[in-house]
C-alpha cells in the first residue's frame, strides 16, 4: 500500500513498434486502473538486451514508447512513469532472486524454450533469467496486482513463488502479486490470420495495425484483412473469425455493441464494413497520434518527466531493497 490505495507494477519492453491490439488489450486497461491504484508503468529496456538490440534504435524506442504511455492516457504526474535502467535496484534485486531461483524453475519457462528456439545463436544467460529481472521489476515496488496477458502468467506464478519462498525463510518481505487479466473484448487477432493474436514481432507488416500507422497505411490493411466467402457481418466464432476480429475492433473503438454492429451493417458487403472499421481505427488513433508528436516537440517537458519518476521509483524502491539486503545479510553501509 501506499498511503491507502494498492500497488499496481507494469511494464512493456521497447522492442518492435505497438499495435492497434497493444493499445486496445493492454493501454487501455492500463489507464482505466489509473484512478483505483498506486501505478508504476515501467519501459523495461533492461529486459529488451535479453536479444540483440541496435543501441541508437533502442533508445528512439524507450523513448518514443514512454511518450506513447502519456498520449495513451497516463498522467504522469500520477502515475510512476520511467526507465526501468534508470532505477538501480532492479538489477540490484534480480541478483539477490536469482541465488532464490532453481534452474528448473527457469528451464521450465516456455518464452525461454520459445525465445531461445528463435535466437539459436544467442542464448545468454539473461534470457534465461529473465523472468527473475521481471519478478524484481514487481517485488521492488510491493505491487498488489499486475494487468498481464495470457503469455505472461507463468513468468508471475514464477514472481509469486519466489515471493513466497523468500517469506518462507525470511518474514513477510515481498507482497504476493495478485494477476489482472484484462475483460473480454479486448483481444485483438492479426488481421492477416485471425487465429493469431495481433503481435508487434509478426513479420507481415500487414497483419498489424501499429500506433503510429499514417490513415492510407490504416485503411489498406483493413482493405487487405482476411475475412470468409460468407458475405455476411454476424458475429459467428467458428465460421467467421475475421469478420469477428474486424467486429471486435470496431466495438473497441467506437464503444458500440457487437449486436449494434451486426445490425448497422446488415445487408452490406465487406467493403462497406471494412472502410468502416478502418476509419474508426482512424479516428481512435488520431488524438493520440498527435499527443505524441506534440510530446515530441516537447523535448524539456519529457526530460522533466523522465528525471522526476526516476527519482520517484528510486525512492519507492529503495525501502524494499535494503529491507532484502539486511535479511540476506549484507552489512549495513555506513552513512
Ligand atoms: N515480460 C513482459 C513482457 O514481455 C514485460 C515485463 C517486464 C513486465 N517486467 C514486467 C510485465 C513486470 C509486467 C510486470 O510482456
């Protein structure tokens, strides 16, 4: 807790652009639980050198993914808004978890098998643990809850009993996270293969709507969504997952019902309800489109930004981790 609200951790690595489905699942949800608690939205670039990285693009990234955080909706004068490189006590801390760690645990995790499946060449030790620095980023802060998606639940079970197995040993140190999973409606699938989800590493450029798409490039690739031979926009799971997606994304953006959807495009073709959906994607990313370009011009403003929730998170951190320090431990610093 904090003063009287929970403690909210997420955080969203900098690599590849942000998709339409990043902002609708993810973003979204995000600002709505800005209100109800305490929040630290971190960008994870420590986690991004995990695979190769091009330095100068990472840092554009970081950077333009922190501004996205603000355009989306973040207040960040509320909200804990920072690089998680500028805050010692991640890494700090992911060492200490790590000696609480099995390799088993670690061996079991299937974004290590995947990742290291696609980065034969390069598996380091950090992409094997990686998911202790993710248990860090969230133990530090005494987060209550986390909003994650699907892929990222066995890396919090994993948070959750190193928590509680370093409780075991030592007192109640860590808060046992508690997983947000966002409300239904929000899953947004690649326009291209409506049984994938939309991701920011697919490598068909078409199968993702990405934030900063122009409004041609948006309503090509709707133009281009796979869809049936049905003909028909209705809601039918099994038989028409593209059009569904499509449907679910107009509702996302809109704030329509799927059954208003379905009845303000009987009787019309694809075309018609393609063009539709493209432009409200339009309109729903335009304000945020330019919140971002006017961040941009603001250069003083984002310094200010970056350099107070450094400070903050710094100083929300440090209570926890000398905490661990004494109970492992180290000897006290002299001051
Ligand atoms: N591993 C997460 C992902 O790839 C990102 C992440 C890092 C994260 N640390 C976190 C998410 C802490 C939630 C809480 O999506």
């Amino acid at each position: 807790m904090i003063g009287d609200k929970k403690v909210l951790f997420s955080g969203m690595q900098a690599t590849g652009n942000l998709t339409l489905g990043n902002y609708l699942g993810a973003l979204m949800n995000w600002v709505k639980l800005s209100d109800e608690y305490e929040c630290f939205y971190s960008v994870v670039d420590m986690h991004s050198i995990t695979v190769r990285q091009d330095p100068a693009e990472l840092r554009a990234r970081a950077r333009k993914l922190l501004m996205l955080y603000i355009a989306a909706g973040l207040d960040p004068e509320k909200n804990c808004i920072y690089f998680q490189s500028h805050v010692s006590g991640h890494a700090e801390l992911a060492w200490i978890l790590n000696c609480f760690t099995y390799m088993g645990e670690l061996s079991r995790m299937t974004q290590f098998k995947d990742k290291s499946a696609k980065h034969a060449d390069n598996i380091n030790a950090g992409l094997f643990t990686y998911p202790v620095l993710m248990a860090a980023d969230i133990l530090l802060y005494q987060a209550d809850v986390v909003p994650v998606g699907i892929d990222q639940m066995q890396h919090l079970e994993l948070t959750r009993d190193i928590a509680q197995r370093f409780n075991g040993i030592y007192g109640d140190v860590f808060t046992v996270p508690e997983p947000y999973i966002g409300k239904v409606g929000a899953k947004i699938m690649s326009l291209q293969d409506p049984s994938k989800k939309m991701s920011k590493s697919d490598e068909n450029p078409n199968a993702s709507i990405y934030l900063m798409d122009d409004p041609d490039t948006i309503m090509r690739k709707f133009k281009r969504a796979v869809t049936d031979s049905l003909g028909a926009v209705r809601y039918n799971e099994e038989e028409q997952p593209g059009i569904c997606n499509l449907i679910d994304i107009y509702v996302a953006c809109t704030g329509k019902t799927r059954e208003e959807t379905v009845a303000e495009f009987d009787g019309k073709g694809y075309g018609d309800f393609k063009t539709a959906v493209g432009e409200s994607v339009v309109e729903r990313l335009r304000p945020l489109q330019e919140r971002v370009a006017d961040l941009a011009k603001n250069k003083d403003y984002v310094d200010r930004i970056i350099k107070e929730n450094a400070e903050k998170a710094q100083y929300a951190s440090s209570k926890t981790l000398r905490k661990v320090q004494k109970k492992v431990g180290f000897p006290e610093k002299i001051r």
